[in-house]
C-alpha cells in the first residue's frame, strides 16, 4: 500500500489569529490518500475538514491562517516547503480543488469557456475547443456548445457546479478536492453530480477527496471515511465498517440521527450538546462533553490514535482500554 501512497498529512497543526493570541484549529490530523481511492472527510462545521484541505494547497495564508506545524507530503515532497511558484504549478493541474459555492467559483464577468481555456493556459498545456466541448459533455453539460459562450449568471447552480468540475478535470489531476461538491445544488441533481466524480475516478484514476456533512454521500460514493471532531480525526476506516461497525461514540451519535432521518421517525433522534467552540478546545476529548460513555480518564488529555484490524483508526480511552 506505501507504494499507492499519494498524499500523506502527518502531525499538521493549523491556528488563526484571535485577538493578540492565536487559536489552533486543527491539532495533529494524521491523514493518507492512495492513488485512485475516494476517501469521505466527515463532521459537524468547525471540525477542521475544509481548513485542513485548504492547507494542501497553501491556502490557509491568505488570510489569518498558520500552520504552525507538520508535514503535508505529495508524490513523495513536502507541499510546506515548496515556494509559492513551485505551489502554483501543483494548484489545478496535479492537485484540483472544487469549493463549495460553484457560482462564487466563476468570473461574473467572463464567458465559462473562457475561463476554462484560461486555467489549463495558465499551466502551459494547449487545449483546443473540442476538447473542452467534449469534457464539458462528459460531465452532464448536454448543450455545452451553447454553454460555452455564455456566462455564469445565465447558468443555473447545478450547471455552475459541473464547469467548475470540467475545469478541474480538463488538466487531469491526480486528486481532487471536493468541499461539500451537492450543497448548493437541487437535491434531484444530487445523484447525477456523484455519478460524474465517479466517473471520473473510475475512467482516470483520480483520487478524490470529498468533504460532507452527509452520510448518505459516503455511503454512495466513498471507499474510506474520515471523521473529524474538534480538530482531531476521531475514527477512519473503510466505509462498510465505519458505516455498520462504528467505534467512535461520536460516530455511533451522527449514525442515530442520520437512521432516525432515513426511517422517517415521528420524533427524530438529535446529538445533545453543541461542538466545541475552537476558542475554547482543552487538552482532553473534545466530545468529552456530549458523551454518554464518558470516562474519568476522557477528561485527562487528548486520546492517542489507536490501530485496530482492516486499517480501523480511533481515538477512544476506551479503545485503548480493549
């Protein structure tokens, strides 16, 4: 499997600036991709899931944000270490990333086809119309001639969200990043968005990585899931164990509330408490507040990862304790 290994984050520590100290939101994800998997980055808002995939690609910058610490490796270099210039040359073309407004993605005031030409030209590679046409078409843009010359206002969500798909496939990459890639678009399109990175996955053998808030994406799409709590990746493993087999108690929790969603329960099961405000993550378990199964020791740092059977990975006093 190391062979296979395309992204490794090691120990990465992410902080923003609040007031004159700083608050660190991500603590020590550990987190591997391998050459043509799908891998579900799941959890609440404010878990850390888009920070830390903005960090990839050096976004984290721009603004308030640091890395304080950690390894972000791909194809065997550390993204950290790259300047700016090596980076852009890695932005789009060996590493492809999908917010998650597709409209606020686009240039209001160019022409879609335009703005496609513009990010394969800006990495040196010459792509003709056909080719972009036929991409455009491969991804569920039916009229794409039409498309072509028309601009983002004129288009709706769901045909925004598949140009910023095509514009990141056009160049080929060898993982894409998807942050809620069905948030904004019509639930009947939904499906057919999740075909296309399918597709894509099967027909190149990209690597995606999908951000979610939903279970049901996973299930569907994934062939590993992540999830994340607090800064800190709680559980990982294939999708069928996860998914049936949950170790994590917070895991068990979003699992309640999403059956109790799909069975069309009367009174609908709900997670007590709220998720940890990232200004005031202590030095234990950040779901030590909301969990029923809370031990002493819970409260007493924060739990080591700990390796179980088929690359099972959790983070659980009482996992280490069986």
């Amino acid at each position: 499997m190391e062979d296979r290994k395309l992204l490794q984050i090691k120990d990465l520590k992410i902080s923003f600036a609040y007031g004159q100290n700083r608050i660190q939101v991500v603590r020590e994800i550990d987190l591997d991709v391998y050459q043509g998997e799908i891998v579900g980055i799941l959890g609440e808002s404010g878990s850390g899931k888009t920070v830390s995939s903005t960090a990839i690609l050096g976004l984290v910058s721009d603004g308030d944000g640091r890395i304080d610490g950690g390894e972000i490796r791909f194809k065997d270099q550390d993204l950290l270490k790259l300047p700016e210039r090596a980076l852009e040359s890695i932005r789009g073309k060996e590493i492809a990333y999908i917010f998650q407004d597709p409209v606020a993605s686009l240039n209001p005031y160019r022409k879609v086809g335009k703005q496609i030409q513009e990010a394969v030209k800006v990495h040196g590679i010459k792509v003709e119309k056909e080719e972009i046409l036929k991409t455009m078409e491969e991804i569920g843009l039916a009229d794409a001639k039409l498309i072509y010359d028309m601009y983002p206002f004129q288009l709706s969500g769901g045909q925004c969200q598949r140009l910023n798909i095509a514009m990141a496939v056009i160049c080929k990459p060898k993982l894409m990043i998807a942050d809620e890639p069905t948030s904004a678009i019509d639930a009947s399109l939904r499906r057919k968005v999740l075909n296309i990175f399918r597709g894509i996955n099967e027909k190149y053998g990209t690597a995606i990585m999908i951000i979610t808030h939903d279970f049901d994406v996973a299930r569907f799409l994934c062939h590993r899931v992540v999830i994340m709590y607090g800064g800190l990746v709680m559980e990982e493993g294939e999708v069928r164990d996860v998914l049936e087999k949950p170790m994590h108690p917070y895991t068990v929790e979003l699992l309640k509330c999403v059956n109790s969603l799909n069975v069309g329960e009367s009174s609908l099961y709900s997670l007590e408490g709220v998720p940890p405000n990232p200004y005031e993550l202590k030095n234990e378990c950040p779901f030590f507040e909301r969990c029923k199964q809370r031990m002493d020791q819970c409260n007493q740092g924060i739990p080591p990862m700990v390796n179980g059977e088929n690359n099972r990975r959790v983070r659980c006093i009482q996992a280490v304790s069986n």
